[in-house]
C-alpha cells in the first residue's frame, strides 16, 4: 500500500467518525424502518385518541410499521407534550394533539417544553365543538342557560379535559362572549368530564362534538347550540351560538402532528404527505364525517403561520379571563 492510498483511506475513516451517528443510519435506512411511537397527551376514549387510533391505522398501512399509541396523560396535555419535545428528533416518536397547545403556554408558567422545541407537521382534521348540559339543567336553549347563569352566578359547573384544553378554553370563550361566570372543573380527559356530566356531577360542556354527539342522540345530554359558522351536518336541528344570540361566536376544535424540533426535513415531508394521502382516503373521510369533522392536511408552513395566530387569539382571552392554573 502506497503512503498516498494510506493517507486517503486514514481520512475517510477521520470523516466517517466526524459523522453524527443518526446521520448514517437516516442515510442508510429510509423511514421508518421500525415502530413509530404517536404520543397522545391525552386518556384513551377521548376525540383527540379518536383521531390518533384513525391515522395510526392508516399510516401504519402505509409505513409497513406499527404506530404505537402512548397516552400520556397529564397537566392539561403538557406531560406528553414535553415528552415529545424532548425525544430525539429521527420521526421515530410523533405528538398528536388539540389545540391545547397553543394555549397551554399563556395558562402555565412552566409547561415543561417550548413551542421552539417542536415542529409543527399538519394539522389533520378540525371541527365544531357544542354546549352541552346535563337534562336536568332548566334551560332548553343558550338564552335560557345564559339567564340560569346570570341568576345564580358561579353555580353551574363545566368540565373540560384539563386545563388549558380546548374544551376548557371553548367553555371559557362562551362565558366570556355570554358575560357569565361558570365554574370550571377539569378532569383528565374529555371522556371522564362527559360521564360525569352525564351523571349529573356536573351541569355543562362545550364539548367536541364528536366525543358529546352520542350522548346527545341518545338523550342523555341536551345539546343547546353548535359553535361553528354554520349548523353541523352530526346534529343539524341544534342551532349554532351565533344563531342563539351571541353573534359572530366561533370556535372550533383541531387535531394536529407534531415532531421534536430538528427532526430531518425530509421525515417531516413525508409524514405531512402521508397523512394527505390518507386524509384523501374515502374510508378517512367517511370515519371524520362521523366524529362531526372535516380533513385539513395543510402544509407545515400554513400550519405554523395558523398556530402563531391561534397563540395570540388565545392569549387575550386568558387575559380577559385571568386564567391561571394555580
């Protein structure tokens, strides 16, 4: 062997060691060559591990891999949140989650992550959230809750997933465009909060509709009012808020992927991608119909531009409110 042949083969190996490990085995094996883990911060049952089980499927399909779901339930979203901020960024462990998270940051000092630390994927699917109150409850309609509420300030009791959830914040956004004061009693979970609605434990949600729709069909709970533009094709006799007298009244629920910051471009592209491939799937369709919900599938960069938006909307209301997690 020549001392030039031996010089060049000497810096190869110096520049294969100079190489990040993740880098070699992102460049020798195409994602996901194992397992995906689908973070859901959120209990099982819920609307949020709805949608999680519906693209784990599919994606899983389409991956040849399984997409594991991991509940991590707590603090309003936020352990499952952090858990994937600080998981290592090779698309091997993906966030689902509501809008919780562009409201935790104003509702918590110290959530235990960053919006910095992850990157937004795509937002998969949204829809309407809708009042909700348990039979007993004298009132048939939003005007007849709103004069309940004004007459008995700080009686009825609305649940939520958590706190700083989006059925918290929907519950909070009405009363502040009602100008009544509720009281808020968080669970760990939508669908713990609906049984005890249900029970009577507590008198009302704004709920999503997917998780609140079964129970309204089945009379259990009396739906008052959709808070979507328009009425929703899941319970179309129900009016929507706007129609009941607080007009210009908006909100709905979303479901969106997230991956760790840093996580490699093309990993984020391809989930993004896929997950528009199976949004298209008429079988998808049909199972979002269902839950009340309409498929999204934007682009990382839109989907960012709308979180910034949401941040700030959802910052004035804490404000208004004077929310805090105590």
């Amino acid at each position: 062997m020549t001392r030039t042949t031996r010089r060049t083969l000497l810096l190869a190996a110096a520049s294969l060691l100079a190489t990040p490990l993740a880098t070699i085995v992102h460049a020798q094996q195409p994602w996901p060559a194992r397992p995906v883990t689908l973070v859901v911060p959120f209990t099982a049952g819920g609307t949020t591990d709805i949608v999680a089980r519906l693209m784990a499927r599919k994606l899983g399909q389409m991956w040849n891999q399984s997409v594991v779901i991991d509940n991590r339930v707590g603090a309003g979203g936020n352990i499952g949140t952090a858990m994937v901020a600080k998981a290592a960024p090779d698309g091997y462990t993906v966030l689902l989650t509501s809008g919780a998270i562009t409201i935790n940051p104003h509702l918590y000092k110290s959530p235990g992550y960053s919006m910095k630390e992850l990157t937004p994927v795509t937002n998969i699917a949204s829809g309407p959230m809708v009042v909700v109150v348990n039979p007993s409850v004298p009132a048939a309609n939003v005007q007849e809750l709103i004069a309940l509420a004004k007459a008995k300030p700080g009686t009825l009791n609305f649940g939520s997933a958590g706190p700083g959830s989006q059925v918290h914040m929907a519950g909070e956004n009405f009363a502040d465009a009602a100008h009544i004061e509720i009281v808020h009693v968080p669970y760990k979970g939508e669908s713990v909060a609906l049984s005890d609605l249900v029970g009577g434990q507590i008198q009302m949600m704004v709920g999503n509709i997917a998780g609140a729709s079964g129970f309204v069909k089945s009379g259990q709970l009396r739906a008052l009012a959709v808070t979507s533009k328009q009425r929703s094709k899941m319970l179309p006799a129900v009016p929507t808020v706007d129609e009941s007298g607080l007009p210009g009244f908006e909100n709905s629920g979303w479901f969106g992927f997230f991956v760790p910051a840093g996580t490699p471009t093309d990993i984020v592209d391809k989930i993004y991608r896929d997950t528009v491939k199976a949004l298209n799937d008429p079988e998808t369709e049909a199972a979002l119909a269902a839950q009340g919900m309409v498929a999204i599938g934007n682009a990382p960069s839109a989907f960012a531009g709308a979180l910034n938006d949401e941040l700030a909307r959802w910052g004035k209301i804490v404000a208004q409110r004077r929310l805090t997690t105590n």
